[in-house]
C-alpha cells in the first residue's frame, strides 16, 4: 500500500529505470566547450584552459574555446551581436564544458560571469546548459584559494549543468608555467588530468540519458494539468 497518496501514480511511470537500458549510446567524441575569464595578454586561466584542452584532445573529446575579447556587457547590445551568437552556438554544440576563471578579490571575475549570463536557460525550446556536465579550474595569484570554484559550482547548479566532484585551483598560478605558456610538470598538473578525465567519463555516461536524467514529476504535472484544461476548454 503506498504511503505517498500525493503522487499521481500514472505520471510517475516515468520514473522507470527500465528506461535507461532502452537507450541508444552514441559513439562520436565528447564535445566540451573551454570558456575562461581573463582578457590579460598572458593569462594563466586562459593558459590552463588551453593545457585542458590538450588533454580533453588527448583522452579523445572534441575541443571548441571561445575567445571572450569582445563580448559586450549582459544587455548591454542586442543578442544578435556576432560574439553572443557565436558563444550561444558554442553552447549548443556542446555535451560538457570547462569554466577556467581567475580569482579577483575573493571571486570569479565579470568576463567569467558575463559568459555565462549571456548564455539563456532556455533558448527556442532547447535548453544550452541543462544537464551538460561542467568542470571547474581556478587560477590563484596567492596561496590556494576556492572561492571562486565554489562560485562557479552555485553558478553551474542555477545553469542545471551536472558539475562533476573533482575540480583544480592553481596558487601562484605565475609560477606553474614556462615561457611559451605551457603547464610544468606538477601535481597542480596531475589534477587537471584528474579533472579532464572525470569530465569525459561523466560525460560519456551521461550525454545519452538526458531525457530520463532531466524528466521531472513536477514538470509532468504541470503538462498534465496544462493538457487537462486544454481538453476541458475544447468539450466546452
Ligand atoms: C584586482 C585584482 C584582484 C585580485 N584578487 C585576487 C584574490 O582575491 N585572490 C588571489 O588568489 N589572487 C588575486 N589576484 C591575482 C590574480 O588571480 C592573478 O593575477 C591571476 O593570474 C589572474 O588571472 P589571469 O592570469 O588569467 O589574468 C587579483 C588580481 C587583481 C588584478
């Protein structure tokens, strides 16, 4: 006998595990957007993004940046603008993505955000963000810090984004690369294989299940309600 007499039992059917063995892998490389938040000419989240990027390239995803030089502020023009259309399109491509930002006076910096904001919940029915895994890495100029992935983690929940549990901050970011801006071998380096590695894994297993992942009960029962007043309208 069931003890939850508020669940309407018909759209609950939904819920069935069984759905997750009916569907189709796919088979093509990953595809993971790498966005950082620096427009510095020798930047080390950008350098760190593009030294994830090799390793994404390495463990066999595909691997698209955008350049945030000339993005305008949120609103500030029209989303028509060639640089908004371009990271809106980016993000539809994408399966997972990598958010790269500084840490400015204990957070994530305004080109890191304004990527972001620019980027719809919901965009002519398909959601760009929704259930797309996420990692995160930090740039520190001090000692380690974590503010500004614990930023971008509540920043990928409000994006519904699954961001995945390992994450990189880099301290004396200044330190950790040569002069033709690669990443010295270190254990900050280790972790960033770390990072890409759990990314690409969670990508694969989850890139597929998103109809099931995202469907929710409370959403069914807005449709529902929504199809039932419809009807009633019509027989009227
Ligand atoms: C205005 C300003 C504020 C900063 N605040 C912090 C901070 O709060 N914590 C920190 O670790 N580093 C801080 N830094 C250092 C930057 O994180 C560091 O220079 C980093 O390399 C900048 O990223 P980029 O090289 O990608 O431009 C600050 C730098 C600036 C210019």
């Amino acid at each position: 006998m069931t003890d939850t007499p508020n669940i309407d039992d018909a759209l609950f059917q939904n819920f069935d595990p069984a759905r997750l063995f009916e569907v189709k892998r796919s088979t093509h490389a990953p595809r993971i957007l790498v966005l950082y938040g620096s427009l510095r000419e020798r930047s080390y989240s950008r350098l760190l993004a593009e030294e994830a990027g090799r390793i994404l390239t390495r463990l066999g995803a595909e691997v698209r940046f955008f350049d945030p030089k000339g993005l305008p502020l949120p609103d500030a023009e029209e989303a028509s603008h060639p640089k908004v259309a371009e990271l809106r399109e980016l993000a539809q491509w994408s399966e997972g993505m990598v958010w790269s930002s500084p840490e400015r006076h204990g957070a994530m910096t305004s080109v890191m955000k304004a990527q972001i904001d620019w980027i719809p919940l919901s965009l002519g029915g398909v959601r760009p963000t929704q259930g797309k895994t996420l990692a995160l890495l930090q740039v520190c100029g001090g000692s380690q810090s974590f503010n500004t992935v614990n930023q971008m983690r509540i920043l990928g929940r409000w994006m519904r984004m699954m961001t995945i549990p390992n994450q990189s901050s880099v301290a004396k970011a200044f330190h950790e690369f040569d002069a033709a801006g690669r990443m010295l071998p270190s254990a900050y380096y280790n972790r960033v294989v770390d990072v890409m590695e759990e990314l690409v894994k969670f990508t694969w297993l989850t890139r597929d299940l998103n109809d099931y992942l995202l469907d929710r009960y409370s959403e069914r029962v807005e449709s529902a309600e929504e199809l039932s007043q419809r009807v009633n309208q019509k027989s009227l």
